[in-house]
C-alpha cells in the first residue's frame, strides 16, 4: 500500500492517514509533523524550514525531498506507507516518481503489485478556514490560513491532474463526517494489497 494524501489544509487528510495507517498498520508519514518536530528540537533542518512554516509558505523544495528520502529508507518504510503533506509541488512528485524507482521493494516490478495512489480531499474554502480557525495551530491565524490556502491552490492542486493523467487519483467528497470520509476511503481503496 502506497498512498499519497493530498487536499487543502483542514481537508482532514492528517486525521484521516493517521487512522488508515494504524488500521492497516503501516507508517503515517507527516512531512509537516516531522518538521515541526525538528523546529521544536531546533535542528539544522527546523532552524532554516521554520519561517517558511510560520508565514504559510511552501519550504524550498530540496529540503523536502531530502527529508523524504532519508525517511523512505527507514526499514519500516518498506511494507508501504501512507504519505501525507508530501508532494506538495510538481517537482517533489517528478523527485518522488524517480526516488520509487530506486529504493529497494518500490521499484518498477513490485510497484506493479502495490500501485501507487494519490488520494484527493476535497473541500470548499469556507468550510477550511471555519475547520483551522478551530483547530488553533500556530500557523492557523486568518491571514496565514488565507495564504496557505492560496499556496495550496497554486502550487498543489496542479498535482491533482498530474496523477489523474496516470491512472493514480482517487478524488474523494471530503466535505462530509470524519466517518463516512473514513468509510469511502476503505472501500475506494480495498483493493490494494500490503505490499512487500
Ligand atoms: P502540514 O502539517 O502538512 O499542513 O504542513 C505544515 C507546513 O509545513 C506547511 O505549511 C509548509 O510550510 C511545511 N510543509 C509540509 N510539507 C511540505 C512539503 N511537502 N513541501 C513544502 N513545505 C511543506
């Protein structure tokens, strides 16, 4: 199982890939909680991402797709995953895309059998900026959320036609209850396999 989980901030793709990761019991990876956690211990990677996070903005690329890559090597990695927040670009898919070809299990034979999926939350803008309001996160006043949002329209939504075009999205309704957006999820995707 290899999954992608894209969608607007507050679509509620954290909260989803969390609980289908514990279901099927493979890794949740958090590009956005593994760099929280390096700003809060202020490591190389938290001291140069943390301005990016704070005013809404993208981190510069090469900076994620290091931190994929070093993440993609863990040996948990390697019975699937579920990939959240990452990519956020066309250049970090194009990376990722040629990053599967060449971490052992995920190359071209097996990705086969554990066909990558991008998962598409999709959600109205006013019923976003309610969801973060209430959420409280430090980068969730209005002003940044707005521009998140913005970001996010610009240089992420063009990934929804980016793996259309291959076969790989499933667009999901996420404006419904945590329940019934978790129930269609298992059904769209039952018929993956845990890959190996
Ligand atoms: P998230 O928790 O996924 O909303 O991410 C929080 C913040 O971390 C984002 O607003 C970005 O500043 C940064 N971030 C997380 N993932 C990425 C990514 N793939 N590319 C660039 N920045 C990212």
């Amino acid at each position: 199982m290899q999954l992608i989980f894209m969608g607007p901030p507050g679509a509620g793709k954290g909260t989803q890939a969390q609980l289908l990761a514990s279901l099927w019991n493979i890794p949740h990876i958090s590009t956005g909680d593994i760099l929280r956690a390096s700003v809060v211990a202020k490591t190389a990677l938290g001291q140069k991402a943390q301005s990016y996070m704070d005013a809404g903005d993208l981190v510069p690329d090469q900076l994620l797709m290091d931190l994929v890559q070093e993440r993609m090597n863990q040996p948990d990695a390697s019975a699937g995953w579920i990939l959240d927040g990452f990519p956020r670009t066309v250049p970090q898919a194009a990376f990722f895309d040629q990053l599967l070809c060449d971490v052992p299990g995920a190359g071209p034979k097996s990705g086969k059998d554990c066909a990558l999926r991008a998962v598409n939350l999709d959600v109205p803008d006013n019923v976003l900026v309610t969801r973060l309001l209430s959420r409280g996160r430090q980068d969730d006043n209005e002003q940044t959320i707005r521009h998140r949002l913005q970001v996010y329209r610009e240089q992420t939504e063009p990934l929804i036609e980016f793996y259309r075009d291959r076969q790989q999205l499933v667009a999901v309704d996420g404006d419904r209850s945590m329940a019934e957006v978790t129930a269609e999820l298992q059904q769209a995707l039952s018929g993956d396999q845990i890959c190996h």
